[in-house]
C-alpha cells in the first residue's frame, strides 16, 4: 500500500474504532475497505484483529479505570469464548479466499439487518447458577464466530449480555473485554498462516484508539440510531457487491 492507502486505513481506523466501542459493527466497514484497498479476504481478515487488539485493550483499561467491568461474569464466559475462538480461527485460515469472500457478503446481509434490532430491548433477566450453563454454551457459539469473520460479533456479546441482566455501558464493557482476551490469543495462529499485514494493522489500531477515545466520552444511545441506519445502507451496499460484482 502507498501513502494515501495507509492514511485511508488510519481514517477508516478513526471511525471503526468509534462505531466499535459505541455500538458494534464497525469490523465490516474495516473488512470492505481492506478488500476494496487490494487485500485478499483471508488477509483482510486476519490484520483486522490487530487493529481490534489495540483497539480493544485500550477501551478494556478505559472501561477497567472506570469500575464498570464486571469481573466476575467476565471470567465465567470468556473461558469459553476463547475455546470457541480457535474453533473459528482455525476453520478461517483453512477456506479460500473465494469461499470466504461469499460468506463475508452473506453475513453482512445477516448481521446488517439485525441492526436494526436494539439489543437494549430485550428481557432483563440476571444471570443465576439455573442460566450460567446456558449462558456459556452461547458464549462457546459467539467465540466460533468472532474467531471466525469477527465482525459483527459485539451485536452478540452485546445481546447476550444485556438478556444475563447488564446495562448497555455494561455490555459495552463485557464486549471490549471478552474481545481482548480472545483477539489476544488467537492472533498469532492468523500470522501463522501469513495472513497479517502488520504494518496496516498497526496503522488501523492507531486510528481505532483515537476513535475509541471519543466514543467512551459520548453517550452509549446518543447517535446509535444514525449509526445504524449509515452501516447498514454501506454494508449492504457492499454486500451486492460481493455476492454480484
């Protein structure tokens, strides 16, 4: 990538960050740049979570410094989570690029659409000793997915967090935390494989933290719903165009 390239990924980081921490979804908007700037879909994929980890680890110690990070959910499920993760992690790294291409396009259709669904609408029940199993076998689920394609994964987290009883600041905290710890340890099987691009991660996860910084300090609902009206005209717009062009 030439100069103007990487100065694109650190805007695009900028804007991914903000979405990611305020709300979720913001990995399709990095995996259709990424793709659009020349990068294979299994590369694309793979260097999006190097950006994620500095972005992540970042909001996790802000969300840490808080005290709003519940601990003790967080390491019931997270266990969990990681298992999951490699699951998905392993089975990315395997399929062409063509396969993967197809699947990214038919799970921003998915995922695009359930954003307009308000996770905050659901059923506010605490988790307890009768829903922990439950609750972690969902978790096991998530991880498959974040390892996977990641992107849209947050919706999840969020969702599932919000059913065991948390508040959105809450989720949002449960999301950033449980993403670290799994982005964390299975990055490396991505760079295994050769499909990191270290550089453009670096530059992407700079830009993440600046806009990870502004969404912290703004109000988890004020904006969420013209931001899920802009992500979902742009991912289904480039959805068409990988499943038709």
């Amino acid at each position: 990538m030439d100069a103007l390239h990487i100065f694109i990924v650190f805007l695009i980081g900028i804007i991914v960050g903000f979405i990611n921490v305020l709300a979720a979804g913001g990995s399709f908007l990095t995996l259709a740049v990424l793709m659009a700037l020349g990068l294979p879909p299994n590369i694309a994929n793979g260097t999006n979570r190097v950006g994620l980890l500095i972005q992540n680890t970042f909001a996790s110690s802000k969300f840490y410094r808080l005290k709003i990070l519940d601990h003790k959910f967080v390491f019931i499920i997270a266990p969990f989570a990681i298992i999951g993760s490699f699951v998905g992690s392993y089975i990315a790294t395997q399929i062409s690029n063509e396969l993967l291409k197809k699947i990214i396009a038919i799970l921003m259709i998915v995922v695009s659409i359930s954003t307009i669904y308000k996770p905050q609408q659901l059923i506010k029940s605490k988790y307890s000793n009768k829903t922990k199993a439950l609750i972690c076998i969902i978790f096991f689920f998530i991880g498959i997915y974040g390892g996977f394609i990641q992107a849209g994964v947050g919706f999840f987290i969020i969702s599932a967090a919000v059913w065991s009883g948390f508040s959105m600041i809450e989720a949002n905290a449960v999301k950033v935390f449980t993403i670290t710890l799994y982005t964390f340890l299975i990055l490396p099987v991505f760079i295994y494989a050769g499909q990191v691009d270290i550089l453009v991660g670096i530059v992407l996860g700079i830009g993440s933290v600046i806009g990870a910084k502004m969404a912290i300090s703004v109000s988890i609902k004020k904006g969420d719903k013209f931001i899920r009206i802009a992500l979902l005209i742009l991912l289904s717009a480039f959805a068409v165009k990988l499943l038709f062009f």
